[in-house]
C-alpha cells in the first residue's frame, strides 16, 4: 500500500502539472518551467511505479497489461524529463533533445519488434531503458553546467534544480544498483523517494515565484497610481500659474513628515499619493478665481473653500486608496475646530490629513502667490511653531521643526524679503 500510495501521488502531481500546463502558456513563460514536460514525466514515473506493487493489478485483473504499460512508460521517460531540464535551463532547443527522443523511439520500436517476434521479452530488455535513463541524466548534468556557465538559468530556480537533481540521481542510481546487484525485479522506491523530493523543491521554488510576481505585480500598480497622481496633479497645477508645482512639493513635504513620524514604506507612498491630489477640487474653481492678484471676496472665497468637498466628491469612490477622498476633503480642518468644511478637531482630523495640512500650509506661505511673495523661511517656521495645538497638530508639527533642524525643507531663496507676516488665510 506504502508504494502504491507513493506512486499514486507522484502521478496525481504529474496530472496537475499537465493541467496547469495545457491552460496556463502565461504562467509557465513567467515561471520558466515546462508544466507540461513536468506532468508527463511525474505521470509516467507515478504510472512505473505501479510495477512495484500487485493492487492496481487486481483492481483490473490485466496484470500483464499493467506490466507491458509500465515498461512501455520507462522507455519513453527520459524524453519528457530532458524536455523539461532543457526549457529550465533556457536550452529548449538544445540538441540532446532530439537525440533522446529519437533513442525512445528506437527503444521502443526495437523492443516490440523482439518481443513480438519472441526473440526476447520486455522484462529482459529493461537494461536499455536503464541505460537510457543513465544518458538522460549524463544530458541533464551537461544541460545545468552549460546553463550555468551561460547564465541562461534562473537564480531563483538554480538551488532548488540542483539540490533535486542531485536526489533524484541518488534516488535512481540506488535503484538501478539494487536491481543490477540485488535482484530487486525492478523496485523503484528510492527514485519515488527522489522524486517527491524534487517536487517539493519546485513546488519551493514554484511559490517564491509566486510570491516575487505578486510583490513585482504590487510594485508595478504602486507605480502606476504614482504616475497617475502626478499626471492629475499636474493638470490640477497648470490651471493656476501662480502655484504650479504646489501639489508635487505638498506631496513631497508629506513624505517627508510622514517618514519622520516613523510611517513604513508603504504608508509612506501612499500619503505621498493622497497629498498629490490633496487640490483636485481646485478643477471645480474658475481660473480667473484662483489666479486673481488681489485679495478675495468672501463669496470668492467661499468658492475656493469648496474645493475641499468637491474634491472629496470627485474621489470618494476610488476604493483601493480609501484615504485618497479624505485627504481632499479634510486637510483644511484644525485641532481647534475651526477649519472646514466639516469643523472637525483633534484626533477626528483624519491622520494623513493632518500631516498634508502642514506641508501645504508650510508650501502656501513658502511660495508666491498672486497677492504676496513668500515669506522668509524662518518666519514661515516661526508661524507654523505658533499655531501649533490650535490650526496644526502638534506632533506633526514636531516632526517638521525636527526635519528644519536637520536642514530640510530649505529652499535656495530663503534669504529674500516676504511681503506677508501673517498666517491667517495663507492659502487664501
């Protein structure tokens, strides 16, 4: 039972592996691995190793049918096994391929002449097929060293590849040794042995992959939702002359404040993507509004102040940043509850909103605009350390006081003249 149920598993693996091969071309291109060439090996050795036991016999009451079968799939083994050492090591049309598979064939053909004719039986010409598998494997050796001497192997797949090899030629080679020497009538439970260790070290091998795609695929969406980011905030921007690059510059403080307040990475980029569209509602304004060289009306301003909803609008419904409509809705609420448009304080300002509120109001003061030129960096630090607990969060407005003790957020013009000391609607 031991045996039949080994033998059971390896071909189970190696219809799988057929399965995932015939419907998946995508898949083994990225993995570089012959799925199909790998099932049909596993199948063929599952199916040998029916030899070592009478059960599957039984069950069909063919036992000579079983027997020829099996002889049959041993000389047609070595085929598949190079086809698939040969596509993972990037020689897929390597010559050795067709020599075995010609091999085969006149194995094959050779022996069913013979025993038709009654000159011999299978069973006595099993030393070719043995033979054959001890070329097949001389083959593989010539395909790994080649590929490594190439580069042509994968990294990833180079350990595991050797370590089963080297396993399943222990597994093989002890078999063929017990059945030369010992008289074990073709028992093959240290190739099965062998060969389930291979399969885990691909199946290892098949899942960091895996893993590595995915993270790669992540890394790829990432990039993606960055350079989407700035496209729109570019175009957010262009709208207004006086503050084109405010946007990309508020995102780049974020980072900076977030990595500060001790963010991982992650969280880190994906605040940096919230502050870039941080003003997408500004599309919703009139140019002539935003752009106007003197100072508001309230009803203006009102309208400037809208932004923040209609930002919040245009954003609400992008599910995979869920904090990408918050942060153009809330990064002009204050702890003290005086901000808008909700009046939120405290810890209910939502936390990336927070952090944006710093750097754009740091980049509004910091910047020209269409009524002003911006104010001297110290006196823009000086305000922000005044408005600390009451219009910005304290905390973060430690870790902006810590950055400009390290020399941060310092800009080559830093030593002209403001024409404003006030902070009250900086950003007005």
């Amino acid at each position: 039972m031991f045996s039949f149920g080994q033998s059971a598993v390896i071909m189970a693996v190696g219809i799988l592996f057929l399965l995932f091969g015939l419907g998946g071309a995508i898949l083994m291109r990225s993995v570089g691995i012959d799925f199909i060439a790998f099932g049909a090996a596993f199948a063929l050795i599952g199916f040998v190793g029916f030899n070592d036991t009478m059960i599957l016999q039984v069950l069909t009451g063919r036992p000579e049918l079983i027997r020829v079968l099996t002889y049959v799939c041993l000389i047609f083994l070595p085929f598949p096994v190079l086809v698939f050492f040969a596509g993972a090591t990037g020689n897929s049309s390597a010559k050795p391929v067709s020599i075995v598979l010609v091999s085969c064939l006149v194995n094959f053909l050779g022996q069913v002449l013979l025993t038709y004719r009654g000159a011999t039986d299978y069973f006595y010409l099993v030393r070719i097929s043995h033979m054959m598998i001890v070329l097949d494997f001389a083959f593989i050796i010539w395909l790994v060293i080649n590929a490594m001497r190439k580069k042509t192997i994968r990294p990833n797949l180079y350990h595991n590849l050797i370590i089963g090899t080297v396993i399943c030629i222990i597994g093989v080679g002890t078999d063929l040794i017990r059945f030369s020497f010992f008289n074990s009538n073709g028992a093959s439970g240290y190739t099965r042995i062998g060969v389930l260790v291979f399969a885990v070290m691909i199946g290892s091998y098949l899942f960091r992959e895996r893993i590595r795609s995915l993270e790669e695929k992540n890394r790829e969406n990432k990039e993606l939702v960055s350079q989407i980011a700035e496209a729109f905030a570019k175009v957010i921007d262009v709208k207004d002359k006086y503050t084109n690059g405010h946007s990309m510059r508020v995102a780049k403080y974020t980072a900076m404040l977030a990595k500060e307040l001790g963010y991982d990475d992650d969280t880190v980029e994906r605040y940096r993507n919230i502050a870039l569209l941080h003003d997408v509602g500004k599309i919703s304004i009139p140019t002539d509004i935003l752009n106007k060289p003197g100072k508001l009306t309230d009803e203006e301003y009102e309208l400037v102040k809208s932004h923040t909803s209609n930002g919040y609008e245009l954003l609400k419904d992008i599910k995979s940043i869920p904090d990408l409509a918050v942060g153009a809705q809330a990064h002009h609420e204050r702890p003290d509850g005086k901000g808008y448009p909700n009046g939120l304080a405290g810890e209910d300002i939502p936390r990336v909103a927070q952090i944006i509120a710093i750097a754009d109001c740091f980049d509004a003061m910091y910047s020209d605009r269409p009524y002003r030129r911006h104010l001297e960096f110290e006196k823009a630090v000086s305000i922000i350390k005044e408005v600390s607990g009451t219009q910005l969060t304290p905390d973060v407005v430690d870790a902006f006081l810590r950055l400009v003790e390290k020399g941060e957020f310092k800009s080559t013009f830093d030593n002209e003249e403001g024409k404003r000391n006030s902070f009250d609607n900086a950003d007005k």
